[in-house]
C-alpha cells in the first residue's frame, strides 16, 4: 500500500506527539490545577455563603482583637477534601483554631468561593471540613491526616488576627496554586495561614 509523503510524515510523528501530549498531561503544575479543579468542586460548605459571611468573620475577628488575652491560636494542616483522598503537596489544606478560655473554640481559614481553581476567596470561620477533621483529630482519631504546624513559643494572637483583617482588605484572590510565577495577588488556604501567623 502506498501511502501519500505527507500521510508518512504525520504517521512518523505521531508516537513523538502522543509521548509530548502525556508528558504535558501528567506534569506536576497541570497535576495541580486539576487536583485544584477537584478540590473545588468537591468542598462541602456554600461558596456563596462563604462570601457573604466575611463580613460577619470580620466582626467577630475584631471582637477577638478587643479582648486578644482572653484567647489562643494553634494552626493545622490536613487533607483537604476528605478523609479518604491520601495528603500531598496538592491536597493539603491549612486552618487556624481559636480558643476561648471558657474552652469553646472557632476554625478559620482562607477558602475558595467558586468552584474553579480562581475565585475571589473569602476568610470562613467554622468550615465543616476543618469542625469535623479537628474534632476528630482532638478526639484521637486522625484519619485526616491533621498535624500541627510547631512554634517555638506559641502563636501571637493580636499580631495574627490583624494580618488576617489586612489580608481582608488586601484584594488578594484565591488561586489554588496560591503564587503563580511569584505573583503576591494570590493566596491560598495554606500561605493565607502561613503568611498572616506570628509567633509570640
């Protein structure tokens, strides 16, 4: 069978081209946009919600500032969708808690408020993913992988609930990637925790 010279050529490159598509498709940043994608879609509280309730993050965070001794704050890690998805660098979610001396405590976190891995994000207080995952986790069962981030001396609770308030000011964007190609427009659930904790 005689094929014509240009139907040669595409049929010699084409192994090359499906070895290039593959490489591409399972790279590490590709990786982490759809795992990105996953996560949102996959997040239990309402993204309109979180939103909305901001506002009423912010009053209760400056409540906080007026009496800051009568709290503390540690911060977590854990994986981010659910119990069952294993924790890596693209499913790993960071929260801070709250602890009032009369024992109640309160979550928050920098969360997406779309579906898609850009949104405007919004700071949430009390998540079901971080209530349920630190409840447990403060119960003896781990199972969401939930570790601590170590501070020598603790957590400065005045310093770091104001970074959170500027953080609220700042127009920064959730991005699940968080620093795309550096850019400081952007945070995501972990550099909103890391970023805005000061330690005592």
């Amino acid at each position: 069978m005689n094929f014509p010279q240009g139907k040669i050529i595409i049929l010699l490159l084409m192994p090359a081209a499906l070895v290039l598509f593959f490489l591409i498709l399972f790279s590490a940043p590709l990786r982490a946009f759809l795992h990105g994608y996953a996560i949102a879609l996959t997040t239990k509280f309402d993204h309109k919600k979180t939103i909305e309730n901001e506002k009423d993050v912010i009053i209760k965070l400056k409540e906080i500032i007026q009496n800051y001794n009568d709290y503390s704050m540690r911060a977590f890690n854990r994986t981010a969708i659910s119990h069952k998805v294993r924790k890596t660098t693209e499913t790993t979610h960071s929260f801070f808690v709250i602890y009032k001396q009369d024992g109640t405590f309160n979550t928050l976190c920098y969360a997406a408020t779309g579906v898609f891995a850009m949104s405007k994000g919004a700071w949430a207080m009390d998540t079901e993913g971080d209530i349920a995952s630190y409840t447990e986790y403060s119960q003896g069962n781990n199972r969401w992988q939930v570790e601590e981030y170590k501070t020598k001396n603790g957590i400065n609770t005045l310093a770091t609930i104001n970074n959170v308030l500027l953080k609220t000011q700042s127009g920064i964007k959730y991005f699940f990637r968080a620093k795309p190609n550096k850019n400081d427009k952007y945070d995501n659930c972990n550099t909103g925790v890391l970023e805005t904790l000061v330690e005592n």
